[in-house]
C-alpha cells in the first residue's frame, strides 16, 4: 500500500466531505468533459443504444406494464406502495384495507386499453375491476354481485401479482434458485453478482444470520467459478450498530467478518464486492477494506472489491485511495443509493453541506470523472454500473478498444442496454441480482425502483414520451456548467431551512472522527459543579420577593424597548449560545447526564427558540390598524403583561428554561426565571449570556432552589404569568394557588406536562422501521423526555415477531458514561427519580419480556419491556427507560385510539403504518398535541413542529409554534374618533365627493 497516497487521499475526502458543490464540481466539469469530436461519436453511438433500449421497452408484458404506470402517475405509486407492504400482511382484514387504499382512489380506467399489449390491458381491466370492488360502498350492485367471495379473490389475485412483481426484480428465492435463473437463454453472456439482501441488521442475531446466509451463497456460487458469478456484501447487514460512535466495537467485528468471507471467497475462486453504505460510514468502511485487502493470505487473489457511489462528493479521493492499494481492486462506480436520506439527515442535523451533489447532472458529471479515473488506474479493474445510454456511450468512446473492464446493470432494470454489446461487441456485463424471499424484498424493490424512477433519472425519461432524444441524451457537463455548478436551487443549505424565517442552528458532525474526537473532549472538560442547598421556606420567600421586586421596577423600561431591540437581544444570545457551545454541552452532560448527541440538540433547540421567536415577535407583535368608520382610527395593539415566572424542568434545562423565558422576555415582559433545583449551574450560564447579549440584568432574575422557591415564586400576586414545564401534579397545584387569593388577578398559566403517549402499529408497518422508531423514542435520553413512547400498541398478527425483533435491538442498547459517544443510555437524573423506577420495575418482573444489565456504579435504570394485558393496565406515566406493550385486534383502530385517549393524557401518539386511510383516521381521532406517523415520537423541531399537549398533558399554547408569543401578551384596543380634530383628512384627497 503507498501510505503517502492513500493519506493524502483520506485528507483530500476530510476536505470535501461537506465542501460547497460549486467547489467540488469545478474540477469534475473539466474532467468529465469530451471533445467535440467526441461528442458526436458518443451521441451517435447513445442513440443506437436508446433505440435497443426503447425496442426492449416495447417486448413483453411486464415492460409495457411498467410503462403505462410510470412513476410519476398516481397509479404508479399506488401500485409500489401495495407491492411494498402487502405480502407481509399476514390478516385477511388488514390486508383488504391495504388493497381497498391504493386501488381505490387512482384512476385505473384511464389506462384501460391503452398498452399495445392484451395482458397489459387485462391486468388494468383487473385493477378497475379490482377498483369497483373496494371502491363501492357495501350496498352496490357489484358488491351484492360477488358477495362473499369478492374480497378473498382479489387478495387472491393482488397476492399473486405483488409475488410475481417480486421475481421481476428479485433472481430467486434461494441462491441455488437465482443460480438456475442465471442459466436461462435470457441471460445468455452475462454473469451476476448475487446480492443475499441483507439492508441492515436491527439485531445480533440478524447480523449472524445475514453472515450464514453470505457463507451459503459463496459456497453456492464457488461450486462453479467458471461461470464467473460474484458475491456482494453490505456490512451493515452483518453488525446492527454499524456507526462511528462504535467504531471501536463493530469496525474489528466486522473486519474479521469480512475477513472471513474473502478467504472463503478466494478459496473458491470468485469475487467478493463490498456494497456501498451512507456516508457517514465511508471512513470506517475504508478502514475495514483496507485491512482485508493487505491481509497476506489475499495475496493473488484479484477478486476483491467496492462499491464507489458518484453522488458522493468524495467519490474521485476514495477510487485515488482503492488505486493505492497494494493489489488489484475490482471497483464498481454507482450512481448512489441513499440520496433522500442523506439529504433528509444533514437538514435534520443542521450541518454545514451536503455530503453528496444535489441535482441528478452533477451525479452524471461526477460519473464520468471518476470514470475516466478508474479507466487510467493501474490497480483498478473498473465496473460501470449504469442504466443511462449516454453514460455508456461515453465509456466506450473514452475505453477505445479496451474490454479491460465491465458493465453492470440491476436485473429487472435495463433491458436491452446491453445486450448487443455483450453478445456481438464481446463486453462483459454483470447483473446485480438480488436473493432473497418476496415477502422481506419488496421494501429493497421499492427503494431501487424510487430511486431509477425519479423524474430527472434517464429511465424515468426514456419513458416519458414529451421528451425528445436530444433531451435526453444532453451533456451534463454543459448543464452544470450552465448554472456555475450551483447547488438546487429547491435544495436550500441546512441553515437557510426555514428561511427567510429564522437561520436554524448548526449542527456537529459527529460523523466525523476528527469532530467527534474534539466534541468528546471537549464535554469532558472538568467544571466546578456545586450542590445547591436547600432552601428553608422563609428564605425562599425572601429571595423570591426580591427577586419579583427587581423585576417589577425593570418592566416599564423593558417593556417600552422596541420589538426590534429585542428581538436583535434574542439573536445576539443565538449566537452566544453557538460560540459557547462546548461549555454548555459539557454541563448538559456533568449536570444533567446527557449523552452526547442529546447535549448538541439541547443547544441546537434553545438556539432555535431565540431565533424563532425573535422573528414571530418582529412580524407578529406590533399594532395593527382595524377597520372602522369614517372618521374613527382603530388600532390593536401588543403589550408585555409585566413580571412573568418561568419554571423549567430538569431534562431540558437549557432549551425549555431558555424557550420559555425568551419567548415571555421577547413579548415586553420582566421575567423570574426558576431551573429545576437538579440542573442550576446551566442556568446560570444561560442567565449570564443572556445579559452579555443585552438583556438588562433586572429584567431577567434568576432564583434557584427546590419546591419551597417554586411555590413562594408562583404565589407572589405580583406575577403576571406563569409558564411551566413539568408533573402533572405540580401543574395542578400551580393552577390552585393562582387562583387562591380572591384579590389576585387572573393570570395566565402557560402548563406543558407529561402523558401516557402511545404508538399504534399495525400489520402493514415495516418491522425493521417500528422497531428502529420505538428504540429511539423510548430509550433515548433514558426514557426522561415528556415526549417519550411509554406504550406500543402492536396488531396481535405481528405482534410476536415485533416483539422478539425489539428485545433483539435492545440488546444492542450500551449503559454508560454520558460522555462516552457509544452510549445510549445513560443514568437517570437523581436518586429519587432511580428509587421510584427501580421499585416498579420489581413489582412487573413476571410481565417483563425483556430487560437489561445496567453499570454497578451509578443511578442506571435498565431498559425494561413489559407486556401488558390490556391497554388500560397502565394508568400514570412512568418516567424513564420503561417500555409497556399490549396488542390490538385488526379492525379496531378507531376503538384503540378510543381508549388511549380515555386516559386523558393528549401529549403525543404515533401510528405506524401503510394505510393512508389509517393515517388520516388517527389524525382526526387522536386527542393529542403531537402524532407522528411512520416515525420516531421525540424531537419536534422550532417552527416546524410545534410541541404542547391536552387535557392533563398541558394546557397550550404550544412552544415553537405561532401561537405561543400572544399567551405571553396582553391585547389594548384603540378607538380614535378624528372628527372632532378635523376629521378624516384622507378624504379632502378624493377626486369627487369633495365640496
């Protein structure tokens, strides 16, 4: 291995990991282009290509079936969703809805009669048939036609079509199944490279069992090498915590994993090629190659290989570092497999770039770059894997007479690319063919087919009959070119989310090692962290009065300050909050036993609280000029209320103590503000730059302490407002004391508490998606937010295996040290809170289904499964890593919700599933602040998702929404009348009605 160059090109990857996209493309363009000459070479050649491709287009039915219905047409994505979910259906009544909700809405008649294929056209008049069926009310003519038997067939028949649909995309069932496919006339020439489809391992024992499954497969294939067939490896298929934070755990793991399968695969004599993975996992995925690829006993074999994915922006470093091996490397270019989620996750973790190229042209331009690298490398043995003619002209014309390299394509995709080059031009085309059973398939088979199938994809466009063959077959070097290499400009950077809103606040990387490695320091750093005593109640009440008192004489003066002003106190505190970041995670983490990822979004949200609301406050709170008469000027103007109590909780000590405050500060109130008595010190600092950042120190005061402060803080009759965050219990006392005093105005209670908050999943749900959800939101920050899953509620068809896949993942779970990055959980806030926890969970050991072994030192609570009998077992909320389970019955999706909300509770409820018709039944029943579908219950996001609940969850209105400011505010109504000072001069103005 040439350790300076595979170094450089590892500095080179740090550079442009997140690198602006017009700096990276700048080099690309010049390197991807092609001379003029060339040019008409390659469009001559890429038409022929087109015109094979158009004429397989036009050859059997399943091509022409999916033609008519493209993806860019209701009915295309109503068939892709039903394929996606429903041979994993395992109850007649869930799998009917499933059927009656993607067939019943599209518009199948307009396809009637419309391919140039009879099957084609039967299919459809199946589907509008199809359609009538769960489409009619119950009474229709049609209905009482077939009566009983009307449904079963057509779960029947859609059964049948999702299967077949399967073995277009899927080679086989078995890998001797996809091995006796590969000997069919069809694929005469090429050879495959079996992928056993392992997407990602949840647990252990799904990592063990993906491992066997590549060991049957290599041995499979390696009875016979002469056909020339290959293995692909996904390395997240083998260990479930595949992440940087577990570099230390899963990187030797899989490294000996992988060892394993190339001395197996060498042994035999056929290739092995590792798949490509989401970027945050490219470093320790070179780590892990690399290591396998200088092992001695490799030596000779030159079947060793990657995956390179172009839309990444460190493609053309990682094929320099794979050329610097001391081997040879089969590399495979790809275009790039996670896009959307990539996309997704680096908005959602506001960081500074995207690590991948947003329009689909810069992808093609980096293409070709890299593939002009790969075709010049010494050490490199290129794979283009590529459905788009022009690409393929393109590596022809740059190869000349070379065969010194192959083309890949998926199965079921691209046919007739290919085949008059392998069979009459003597090229080598692989298939990348997918093994694996149906049922678990077709959540990968809609992926693959989202991803060929978006509207700026070359098979999206060849379908499309608008489009010319000049259209499609532009350069995309001259696109990019034409717009300077600039980003999309639908695609703004993570910071500009919301604008022109407010800026969100950004992010840390912990995907890379380097920020990681400083982050841990950082949060490590020793701070002097005292115990605050307990207050005795006189003193509390003398603190609290002078407190108040300070206030009170700051509110004139802050209240006449301009919105503007302070509006610019909240974003210059932002700002503070950012530049003083490693300090405020290292108390989060010290004080509050925060992990890691959780001290970043607790700064993140109370960064994004001040700017939000200084921007709700500059557009929402000035007067306002109403209608009226001539003669009579009226005007409604916002005011702040005067001194308001703050009282935050102990797990969101910075960002809901901040949120709270500022909001009420930025509405023209004086504000005491009261930390829970476990987590002052954040306070404190928080205080501290609030005044650095112009707020007067009167007008924000801080009290500490515990109850006794609390309570001589919310009975002082000089507090205008309280806004609260915590129990239940203490909301409802605050309520009573605030009404206690006869002579005490009405103030306002701003009240966020807990909930019973509950998941509903029924038997169309993806396991692997529920169970990753139902992690996060129930063990993520030990089970201590408000938001946190406490009950799952699993169809009784799939509840066994959603259970037992769960109880794997927890497995997984790592008990530590807050500020080591490879836990998960850490301990729970205090003594109390850990006594409280652990006396119930011994009181539910026989209904514990799965719990763990937690540290010997420290307040850790294990996190615990308990199945309930029923849903109305549970009855308070429990708050920490504690999980309840029970089942509902198919059909009763409406009565479950029901019952969850008898509870009382309304704070947040998540539904899982693929029935859009449940989803919009869930969202008109749930008596809840926040319902998640299809995704994790925790992390609302400022301005986007605005988080308070109902009834004994709160009493709203929510925080980080556009409502919240006015609670804060008191409303003054202005009528002038002008005709007793001249009236209205606006009318001497008029050209007629004048005197």
């Amino acid at each position: 291995m040439s350790s300076a160059v595979t170094s450089d090109a590892r500095k080179t990857m740090s550079q442009l990991y997140r690198a602006s996209e017009p700096d990276v493309l700048k080099p690309l363009l010049d390197r991807a282009a092609t001379s003029p000459d060339s040019r008409g070479r390659i469009i001559d050649h890429a038409s022929g290509l087109l015109a094979d491709l158009r004429a397989a287009q036009n050859r059997g039915w399943v091509n022409q079936f999916l033609q008519e219905y493209r993806l860019n047409s209701s009915e295309g994505v109503a068939l892709l969703s039903l394929a996606e979910a429903f041979l994993r259906v395992p109850d007649p009544e869930t799998a009917d809805l499933l059927i009656a909700d993607k067939l019943g809405d599209a518009d199948w008649r307009a396809h009637a009669g419309q391919s140039n294929s009879k099957l084609v056209n039967t299919a459809t008049w199946g589907l509008v048939v199809g359609r009538v069926l769960v489409g009619e009310g119950p009474s229709g003519p049609l209905r009482r036609l077939i009566s009983r038997a009307g449904e079963p067939f057509v779960r029947q028949a859609v059964g049948t079509a999702m299967k077949k649909m399967g073995e277009i995309f899927v080679m086989g069932r078995t890998i001797d199944e996809a091995m006796r496919r590969m000997r069919k006339p069809d694929n005469k020439g090429f050879t495959a490279s079996f992928d056993m489809l392992g997407e990602a391992a949840r647990t252990f024992a799904d990592g063990r069992r993906y491992f066997d499954a590549y060991v049957g497969a290599i041995d499979a294939v390696g009875n016979d090498p002469a056909a020339g067939h290959s293995i692909s490896v996904k390395l997240s298929a083998l260990h479930p915590r595949y992440e940087v934070a577990r570099w230390s755990e899963c990187v030797p793991a899989l490294t000996e994993m992988l060892e394993a399968l190339a001395v197996q695969a060498a042994g035999k004599g056929i290739a092995l090629t590792v798949d490509a993975e989401e970027s945050e996992r490219l470093e320790m995925s070179l780590d892990i190659i690399g290591s396998v690829a200088a092992l001695p006993s490799l030596k000779g074999w030159d079947g060793f290989g990657m995956a390179v994915q172009a839309y990444g922006k460190r493609a053309r470093p990682v094929v320099a570092w794979a050329n610097a091996l001391d081997r040879v490397m089969n590399v495979r270019l790809v275009k790039g497999a996670y896009w959307d989620s990539e996309i997704k996750r680096t908005q959602v973790e506001g960081l500074a770039d995207y690590p991948l190229f947003t329009r689909k042209a810069a992808t093609d331009v980096s293409y070709l770059a890299v593939a002009k690298d790969m075709l010049a490398a010494e050490n490199i043995r290129p794979a283009f894997a590529s459905h788009n003619a022009l690409t393929v002209a393109t590596i022809l014309e740059w190869a000349g007479n070379s065969r010194d390299f192959e083309f890949q394509r998926l199965h079921g995709m691209g046919d007739g690319l290919y085949e008059r080059l392998v069979r009459e031009n003597g090229y080598h085309c692989r298939i990348y063919a997918p093994v694996g059973g149906h049922r678990d398939l077709l959540a990968y088979l809609v992926r693959r087919l989202l991803e060929n199938g978006a509207n700026s994809s070359f098979v999206h466009q060849l379908a499309d009959a608008r489009l010319s063959e000049d259209e499609i077959l532009a350069d995309p070097v001259a696109k990019i070119a034409a717009v300077g290499g600039a980003r999309h400009p639908s695609i703004p950077l993570p910071k500009d989310l919301f604008a022109p809103g407010h800026r969100i606040s950004r992010g840390l990387d912990l995907s890379d090692v380097a920020t990681l490695d400083a982050t841990v320091r950082a949060v490590k750093a020793p701070l002097a962290l005292g115990d605050t005593p307990a207050a005795i109640a006189a003193e509390a009440g003398a603190a609290v009065a002078a407190a108040v008192g300070r206030a009170q004489a700051a509110f004139p003066s802050w209240s006449r300050t301009p919105v503007d002003a302070r509006a610019a106190c909240l974003e210059r505190l932002a700002d503070l909050l950012e530049e003083n970041r490693d300090r405020l995670m290292a108390i989060c983490v010290q004080e509050a036993f925060k992990t890691i990822p959780d001290a970043i979004g607790e700064v993140r949200e109370a960064a994004d609280f001040c700017r939000y609301y200084a921007g709700e406050a500059r557009s929402r709170l000035r007067a306002v000029e109403l209608p009226g008469p001539t003669g009579e000027r009226n005007t409604l103007h916002i005011e702040g209320r005067g001194v308001w109590a703050t009282v935050a909780p102990w797990n969101f000590p910075l960002a809901i103590f901040l949120g709270q405050t500022v909001a009420a500060l930025v509405a023209g109130n004086s504000v005491v503000a009261k930390p829970a008595p476990q987590t002052p010190e954040i306070a404190r600092f928080a205080v501290e730059l609030a005044h650095r950042a112009g707020v007067p120190e009167d007008a924000l005061v801080l009290v500490t302490g515990g109850p006794e402060v609390g309570a001589a803080l919310t009975a002082d009759v000089r507090v205008a407002g309280v806004a609260f965050t915590g129990s239940t219990a203490t909301a409802k006392r605050i309520a009573r004391t605030l009404v206690a005093d006869d002579d005490r105005p009405i103030v306002p209670l701003i009240a966020e508490t807990g909930g019973i908050n509950a998941m509903i999943v029924d038997s169309t749900a993806l396991p692997e998606q529920v169970v990753a959800d139902v992690v996060t939101s129930s063990f993520r920050s030990a089970g201590q937010r408000c938001s946190a899953l406490r009950l799952l509620l699993v169809q009784a068809d799939v509840a066994e295996a959603v259970i037992e896949m769960l109880s794997g993942a927890m497995d997984t779970l790592r008990l530590g040290d807050p500020a080591d990055p490879a836990t998960d959980v850490g301990p729970v806030i205090d003594r109390a809170s850990y006594d409280k926890l652990m006396a119930y969970r011994a009181s539910v050991t026989e209904r514990t289904v799965k719990t763990l072994a937690a540290p010997a030192d420290g307040l850790f609570v294990p996190p615990t499964l308990v199945r309930l009998d029923a849903i109305e077992d549970l009855d308070r909320e429990w708050f920490g890593p504690i999980l309840h389970v029970a089942t509902w019955e198919a059909g009763k999706l409406e009565e479950t919700i029901a019952r969850v909300n008898a509870k009382g509770y309304g704070l947040t409820m998540g539904l899982h599933s693929r029935i859009a018709r449940a989803a919009e039944v869930t969202e008109a029943a749930a008596a809840v602040g926040n319902l998640y579908i299809n995704r994790s219950m925790i992390g609302a996001v400022v301005g986007s998702q605005p988080f308070g609940g109902e009834g004994l969850s709160g009493t709203g209105p929510k925080a980080g929404g556009p409502h919240y400011l006015y609670r804060f505010c008191a409303e003054r109504a202005v009528s002038v009348d002008t005709t007793s000072a001249g009236g209205n001069a606006s009318l001497l103005s008029l050209d007629e009605g004048g005197i």
